[in-house]
C-alpha cells in the first residue's frame, strides 16, 4: 500500500515530537558535578587562593609588625584555639540565632508596609521618603538610642536589627509591586479577587522577584546592623556573638583572634546568601522563564 501525505505528516510530527522530547530531557539533566563545581565553587575558591597568597607575601614584605598584621597560619592557630576552647561555635550559633530572629521579624513589619506605601498615595507620600532615608542612614547610629531605651539586652539588639533591615525590605517590595503590570490587577478583579485577596494571590505573587531582591538586601542589612549592635552591647547576660568575639580581640590587642573573627562574620554572612537565599532566587527566576536550569 503506497503511503499517503497524511502518513509522511504523521511520521514527521512524530520525530520532531520526540526531537522535542530529547531536548527536553537534555535541559532537564543539566551540566554534569564537575561543570557546576567549576562555574560555581572554582572560582570564589581560587579568589581566597589568591587572597590568601597576597596576605603571606605582606606578611614576609613586613608591611606591617607582626602584632598588627599576622600570618594566615597565626589566624588560623587562633581559629583552632578558640574552636576548642567552644567560643566559635557558642558565636556563631548566638548570631545566627539572633540575625534570623531579627530577620524574621523585619519581614513581618516591613511586608505590610511595603504593601501600604506602595498602593496608597498619601502613604507612599509621607513614608516613602522617611523609609528612602532610614536605608541610608547607618545601623550604628542606631544602637546609642537602643541602649537608652531597653539597657543592655537582646530587645536593644534586636531594635537596632529591625530599624536597619526594614527600610531595606520594604523598599524592595515597593519596587516589585510598581513593576506589577495593571492588567493582572484588572485580570484579578474580574475574578472576583479584591482587597487582602488580592494583594495575596494576584499582587504579591506577581511583585515577587522584587521582593525577594528586597529580601536579600534586607538579610544584608540584619547581618551589618546585628554586629554593629553587638560590637556596642556587652553584658555577661548576653552571652558571647561574633561582634562581642571580635570586640574581644582588639580588648586583648589580639589582631589574630580580630582578623579570625572578621572572617567568621563574613563566611556566616556569605553562606546563609549562598545557602538559602541565592537557590530561593534561582528557583524564582527558573519557575518564571527568566533563567535557564543550570
């Protein structure tokens, strides 16, 4: 039986169904470990590589005393002291604990305010250029005030974490939502979605990428203001944080112990963006077309 147009039609769909089909499943497998361990890991590893080289070829130049610029492996000996004597992981646990408590409560005041500033005028009016100036003024500023008012405890620390994070967020989520195209809220009304439903399934949902840019400006905010309030706010009450370990080793004169310290805060800020913050952006992003799976 000789084959018609319609089977040549059939047989062609066919193969590029299944071509299709092979580029999907291609996208889906993704670069192979090796390929994301050198686009993602190399390069930040072979940057403290350098770094690293840099600070000993000072040390040896003595560009500085000993006293005021150690070797990496003095820092290091540091490290390893205060790892066993349990203070590094009594720090970092005290500061994370505080920073995502702070953070946490950042994003419940700043939410709602974001939302108010961007959608009523005489709101964005009066607030929006208070919030504009509370995000550049900094979070130090902050703690001498905090001290007065609550003493030296964890609501003065948690006070100066809340001022310097909330402009921050809130700000972002007022730019998310000034990008919402009108139609969906239109598109949302005809659905029958008004007020707080709306906000919840049409505005916010659609203003996310620029909430979660506010969301990570807003962590980085928590992280500075948090060591600028435990630098200032020590008491025996408190326990020992990352700022209260480094204020520790310029007491002591202790330039090891500071630089170690200094490291310790920048490594916990690094690694909660990389860990939590920057796979939230991607999966955002990927979900929405903007990014391709990587």
């Amino acid at each position: 039986m000789p084959e018609t147009t319609a089977d040549r039609d059939g047989v062609e769909l066919s193969r590029l169904e299944a071509g299709l089909d092979a580029l999907e499943t291609t996208a889906e497998r993704g670069p192979s470990p090796w390929v994301r361990f050198r686009r993602g890991a190399l390069p930040p590893l072979a940057a403290a590589v350098l770094v690293v080289a840099v600070w000993q070829l000072l040390y040896w130049a003595k560009i500085k005393e000993p006293y005021e610029l150690p070797a990496p492996l003095d820092v290091w000996h540091s490290f390893t002291e205060a790892w066993a004597q349990g203070r590094v992981t009594e720090a970092v646990w005290t500061s994370v604990h505080r920073g995502g408590l702070g953070f946490l409560f950042s994003v419940a005041v700043a939410t709602p305010l974001g939302v108010l500033v961007a959608r009523v005028r005489f709101v964005r009016t009066a607030v929006g250029p208070v919030l504009s100036g509370l995000q550049s003024l900094p979070s130090v500023a902050w703690v001498p005030a905090a001290i007065i008012w609550f003493g030296l405890t964890d609501a003065a620390i948690y006070t100066v974490v809340l001022l310097g994070a909330v402009p921050s967020i809130a700000n972002g989520l007022v730019a998310g939502i000034d990008q919402v195209p009108p139609l969906y809220l239109r598109a949302g009304r005809v659905l029958g979605a008004r007020g707080l439903t709306a906000v919840r399934h049409v505005l916010l949902p659609a203003a996310l990428p620029g909430y979660l840019a506010g969301l990570k400006q807003g962590w980085a905010f928590s992280w500075r203001s948090l060591m600028a309030a435990e630098l200032i706010v020590r008491s025996a009450d408190l326990g020992l944080g990352l700022g209260q370990l480094l204020e520790q080793g310029r007491e002591l004169s202790d330039m090891s112990l500071v630089m170690a310290s200094i490291f310790l805060i920048l490594l916990v800020g690094v690694g909660i963006e990389l860990l939590f913050f920057a796979p939230l952006e991607r999966h955002v992003l990927r979900a929405r077309g903007l990014t391709q799976a990587q």
